[in-house]
C-alpha cells in the first residue's frame, strides 16, 4: 500500500436513481412507494382507476393489547432460577402467568384516495416511475398527455398529488374499502365545495373503540366544474388537480375546520401547479440531502441500467441490479424513517391483515433494517430509533420490575410503536426472557456516537440504566470457582437447545449483550463509581463456549446441545453488530463463530435469516458466503416490482427485511470500521470486480470514498478528527495517521 497526498478522480457517472415499469401496477404490493417517516403512500392503479393509498406510523387497531401489562412474575424468579441451576431443563415452561399469547396492536393502511374515470377513456404509451432522489412517483400515459405524480413530503407532512390531463374528467373520493377491513367500523364520510375545488374527509371508528382516525384530502382544481358526487365529487373539464392529504388518529373527534385550514395555508394565494413545485421544493431540500450522502456504482451495463425493475430481477447476477437494490434499499428506508423507524412492512401496508401485526420485532429484524444507518450515513433512521426508544423507557423500567423486580430497564421482543411493555409471550416464544434487547437497540445509537464524535446525553442515560438492570440481575449462584456469574433465566431469540427448553441459562447473546452494556454503560460514565462497578461486573462474566464442533455455542452453559437449523443468529451477537469477536483480536473465537455460521441452516428461508448471515460473514471476512447468502434472496423471488421485499421466497408476506437490510451488506462487505479500525475490502463478492462506494462513514469519524478493480483499489478518507487507526487490507495490517481537514489517498495493491 502507498499513501499520497493527491486528491482522487472525479467519479464517472453512475447509475440511474429510480426504477420504473411499462405497465400499471394491478397489485398494492407493486405499488411504488414514497414516505416521509410518518406518512406512507403506496401509489398504484391506472390512469383510469388512480390510487394512493394512505398511511400513517401511528394507525393501528384496538385489540385489546393497548390495555395489556407485563406479567407479574418476580416474585417467582428464585424458584425459577434455582431450578433451572439443578438441571431442570424445562423450569422456564412454568414462568408465566399463564394468559393466553397477545400480539401487539397490528399496523393497518388508512383509506385510498381515488381517482376514477369515465370507463373507455384512453390510455396508450403508459410508464410509471419513481425517482429515488427525490421521493416523487409519477405516472403517465399518451392519453392525450395525462400525468400524475406524487410524493411525501417531509418538509410539510403532508401527501401531495397533482394530475394534469386536457379535459379532465373525474370522481374523486376517500375509500376505506381495503382488503381485511374488519366489520364494525364506523364509516363517517364529509365533503364539502370550496371556492377553487372541494374538502373531502372520511372519518373511520374502530369498533369497540373510543380511538379513530380521520383522513382529511383539500382538492384545488383548476379550470372545469366541480360539484358533489357522494362520498365525494365529480370533476369536469378541468386542466389539473392539486390534493393535500393527511390523516390523524385521535380520540374523539378531529377538528376537521382545522385541518382543512392548516392544509390551506400550504398553498399560495392562486393554487395550481406552481404550489406542487413549491411543495416539492421545501421536501426535497430534506430528502434530497438525506438520500444523497452515499451511492454504489458497481460498473454495471448500461443496457441492464436501462430496463425496468421487474425484468432487472430476472438477471440475478447482474451487477444492474444490486446497483438498483442498493439504491431503492436506502430509499426505502429513509422513507420509512422519522416518528418511528421501520417496521417490518417499513411504513407501507394495503391489508389491515398485516402478517405479524406489522410491528417493530426487536429481536432480529429492526436492527437488521437498520444495519447501514450509522456507515451509510442516514442519522435521520438513527433518530427515529431513539424517538421510539425514549418514548418507551418508562415501559421498560416496568418491564424489569415486574418481570424481574429490577431497577434499570429491559425492551420487549416486539412493539406497535404505543407501549414498550413486554407482554408478547407464549410457551413457545418465551420473549418476556429476553434480557439482552435494551443493549442490541441501544447500539445504532451508539455507533450514531461514535460516527459523528459525540455522546448524546440521552443515549447515556439508558445505557446507565441497562448497567444498573444488570446489576440487579446477574446472580452469582452456582459460579465457577473463579466467582463468574450466571445469566439465569436466559433466552436465546427464537432457538432453544436440542435437549431443553427455550429458557436456560448463559446464552451467548446475552452473555455478550450483557458485557457490551456494562462496558459501553461506563464508557459513557468515565471516572464514576458506577463506571468502576460495571467494569468489575463485566469482566466477572464468563467466557463463551466452544462446543465439541468446534463451534461457538449458542449456549455457554455445559450440558446445552445446540440447535443448528433456525432463521435467528442470535448467538453471532458478538460478531456482529458487536466487535467483541473478531479475526484480528479473538482469532480462536472467531474461528469457532465461522464454524457457527457454516453449520447454521436456513430453517424456513426467511429473508432476514439469510441477511443476517451475510452480515456475519463479512465481518469474519468470508466474501464466498456473504454472496450465497446475497444468492439466496436474489434467486428466491424475494422482490416485489416496486422493489420492496417479502419475507419469504416468491414474493409471500410483504416485509421490508430484504430491501432495507441489503444496504448495510453491501457496506459491510467493502467498509468495516470501528473506533479504531478500518478495514477495506473485507469480504467482496468476486462477482462485482469493479465499483466505487462514496460517502460512508466510519465510526472514527472519517467519510470514506473506495474505488477498486481486479488488480488494485483506491481510498479517499476525509477525516473529520485526528486520530491514529489501524488500517486493515489484504496486504496486512498498519497504522494510519489521520489529521482532522486533511484527506488522505491510499493506493491499495493487488486485492
């Protein structure tokens, strides 16, 4: 390796930033998708039948889990623990209050705003698309010169969609009537004509319920008619149509005058097209910005680049195509970010039967959603974990009282965005064990930290917290003669041993759960008392288990067989996302968690399950692997055409684990930091021998811009703080001398 002081080369052009179909999407699952982290839509139909269906983070239905606590159970957990400790495999079976499982409120689509027109109007030369740069779909067709287009915009909250056509003749209503509504709701429709158009509102009570919502849609019409037409209105002859939508969920009723007013003063005094530009605008100074920071260019054929998503899918190896995944994979995910970030359909959803309420699931798939939040520099995903993590402390404290008559703090398992308490739990999926939550949530933020080179106070906080939960619950009983403690009960998310029961003692994520919260708790507290404390507690932890395989054990404790075909890596917690094991500083573990990772099996082929393992692999290094795993969901049909995923092979069960954990693989692959460290090229697919990735992020607080061919390869950094590294390559291992303001080239040898 050489190092110069030279400025690197302009970058060559690159791929396009969209994606795009010829024909319309009959499908809401093909929908093209545009959110701003609180409002989703999900934009689809024809120029005869326009849809856009509505969304919000906060719309999910009554089930009787809004009143639903933790168990009391603390008093009973010395009796568990000492049973579990004399070798009573299936003790934990019996921990519970024995209620039935209650799955959290599931997240439900809102309504779709409607666009329908007089039948046989014609509609030739069709072409939808969205343009990931700005988060505007836009849709249109020779009919003479129809054009729709809309977008989210995260400047104003609000859905903006404008349709222009010569004589344009229309119904546009608010229709609630989408798949799995249940029966009950009350259905209010409101519509009232305004001086340059129409306010239409459609409030919707759920049954049983004191809790509603109301969407509530300003049309601005310009030229035609407009007259009522209910449940809305029919508009004639006019040259474009301007609608602002929003939807609150309430109590009560919504003041709907005020709505109306706040959606009013969006527009300038002669509402027309120029407003949807103004709109545009203000959003895309925040999206644009945002979306921009990082691109990958893997050198890929034009003529691929060129054609629409759905038959890009079909070349599974093309280079076109991750190039594309990448770049709607961090759309997607930027959109799906703000209040809260994404849940397991993002924000995005047209069934109220959403499969597994749609909720946050914290055990595996909202950490791998936000994989590339910190390195793919998207702090915005990073904030709407913490808005949701602070919202919900008060929760957790709960949780460990209750659950464990702790101080400090434990997250739940899965979550509708309204109560942090743990009450999702069955004899099967015992999630109210699970200690090590609050640590793996906490740890986007902080990398978020340590990449911009500042602690939040409040993300110090809950770390104490976490710290002072662990205090209280790590017990010394039956230690080894070395004084070590006991993780009793211990859950590792969603395996149990081969010989035992799902609750058991020492499982490797929460042992190394509970050593990074302890560390990481007094790193934040430094030359405290309480730091002193939890030092000494972390390093009272005992080591983990290589098992007779010579595989790291999913459970420490002697005695616990593991069980190797499941979708969860729970175990590889130390890998990744943590640095506690690694080729460079715990060779002999990392060896023994490679081994792990190739007798893991894929159970029933989940995406995240085969993601996930890719993200191990790249940290141990293994390219080979990292591009099975990338195999595994490109040729399984995992894609919709709107480039969002599903949760299994074949495009079954709309899930955003695929599209949105792509990302961070890919950095994974090709950019490895730690406060300390970087590592260039770790674990490249050899199928992708050219490319550049700009704009990442390393947690020592370096932009890092990498270029590299067959025989060589190139990195600009950009450090923002002087600092002496390790520099990681396949020519070996040196310092790297960084200055705050000055870049640095380095000029890496044969790969």
């Amino acid at each position: 390796m050489t190092s110069e002081p030279v400025p690197a080369a302009p970058p060559a052009p690159g791929p396009a930033h969209a994606t795009w179909e010829p024909l319309p999407a009959t499908r809401w699952e093909d929908a093209f998708l545009s959110g701003n982290g609180h409002h989703g839509a999900l934009v689809f139909g024809d120029p005869n039948d326009d849809r856009v269906i509505v969304t919000h983070h906060t719309l999910v239905r009554p089930n009787g889990a809004e009143h639903a606590r933790p168990p009391h159970l603390a008093a009973e957990l010395p009796a568990l623990r000492a049973r579990l400790l004399a070798g009573d495999l299936t003790a934990a079976e019996s921990f519970t209050d024995d209620r039935p499982l209650q799955w959290v409120q599931p997240f439900h689509p809102a309504f779709q705003v409607r666009l329908r027109r007089p039948p046989g109007t014609p509609a030739d030369d069709y072409r939808r698309r969205v343009d990931f740069t700005t988060g505007e779909v836009a849709a249109a067709a020779s009919d003479p010169d129809w054009r729709s287009r809309v977008f989210v915009s995260r400047a104003d909250d609000v859905i903006v969609q404008h349709i222009t056509a010569p004589d344009l003749t229309l119904d546009l209503a608010l229709d609630h009537q989408l798949p799995g509504a249940p029966d009950g709701l009350g259905i209010g429709h409101g519509t009232l004509l305004t001086p340059d158009g129409a306010l239409l509102s459609l409030r919707v009570r759920y049954p049983d319920s004191d809790r509603a919502y109301t969407g509530v849609t300003l049309a601005v019409v310009t030229g035609g008619t407009t007259r009522l037409a209910p449940p809305g209105v029919r508009i004639a002859g006019a040259t474009e149509v301007l609608l602002l939508t929003r939807v609150r969920r309430h109590t009560g009723e919504l003041d709907v005058v005020e709505e109306s007013r706040a959606l009013r003063e969006l527009t300038g005094e002669r509402s027309d097209c120029s407003d949807y530009d103004a709109l545009l605008a203000r959003h895309l100074r925040l999206h644009r910005t945002a979306y921009g920071r990082v691109a990958l260019d893997l050198h890929a054929d034009d003529a691929e680049r060129a054609l629409p998503g759905s038959e890009l899918l079909k070349r599974t190896r093309s280079p076109a195509l991750l190039e594309r995944l990448f770049a709607s994979g961090r759309y997607h995910l930027l959109s799906a970010s703000g209040l809260c970030p994404p849940r397991l359909t993002g924000l995005w959803t047209g069934d109220w039967d959403t499969a597994w309420s749609g909720a946050f699931t914290n055990d595996a798939n909202l950490n791998l959603q936000t994989a590339s939040a910190a390195s793919a520099a998207l702090p915005e995903v990073t904030d709407a974990l913490a808005s949701l993590i602070h919202r919900q402390l008060d929760d957790w404290r709960e949780n460990a009282r209750a659950v464990f008559g702790a101080r400090g703090v434990v997250a739940p398992a899965h979550t509708d965005g309204e109560s942090g308490l743990s009450y999702h739990f069955s004899r099967e999926y015992p999630l109210h064990l699970w200690t090590a939550g609050a640590d793996w949530l906490l740890k986007p933020l902080v990398d978020h930290d340590e990449t911009r080179g500042a602690c939040d106070p409040r993300t110090a906080a809950a770390l104490a917290e976490v710290a002072v939960f662990y205090e209280d619950f790590l017990t010394t009983e039956r230690g080894d003669a070395d004084g070590r403690l006991v993780i009793v009960p211990s859950y590792s998310p969603e395996n149990r041993p081969a010989n035992a029961s799902w609750g058991t003692i020492n499982a490797a994520m929460d042992l190394s759960a509970a050593r990074h919260a302890l560390e990481t708790a007094a790193a934040y507290h430094p030359g405290t008392p309480e730091a002193l404390r939890w030092c000494a507690l972390a390093e009272r932890l005992p080591p983990h288990r290589v098992n007779s395989q010579d595989a790291l054990a999913e459970w420490a404790w002697p005695g616990l067989d593991d069980s190797y075909d499941h979708r969860h890596l729970s175990h590889l917690y130390g890998v990744w996302p943590l640095d506690e094991i690694n080729p460079y500083d715990t060779p002999r573990l990392a060896a023994a968690a490679h081994r792990a990772l190739q007798l893991r099996g894929a159970e029933n082929d989940s995406a995240h399950g085969h993601l996930h393992h890719a993200l191990v692999a790249a940290r141990l290094r293994d390219g080979e692997r990292v591009a099975q795993a990338l195999g595994q969901v490109l040729d399984g049909d995992f894609f919709h055409a709107s480039l969002m995923s599903a949760h299994y092979p074949n495009r079954d069960v709309y899930n955003a684990d695929a599209a949105h954990t792509l990302p961070g693989v890919l950095v994974e692959a090709l950019v490895q930091s730690t406060p300390d460290r970087l590592v260039l090229l770790p674990a490249l697919p050899a199928a992708y021998p050219h490319g550049q990735l700009t704009g990442v992020r390393t947690r020592f607080g370096a932009e890092v811009e990498l270029r590299w061919t067959p025989h060589s390869a190139t990195a600009l950094i950009r450090p923002s703080r002087t600092h002496r590294v390790e520099l990681r390559t396949s020519a070996g291992t040196e310092p790297l001398d960084l200055v705050a303001g000055e870049d640095r080239v380095l000029t890496l040898g044969a790969r």
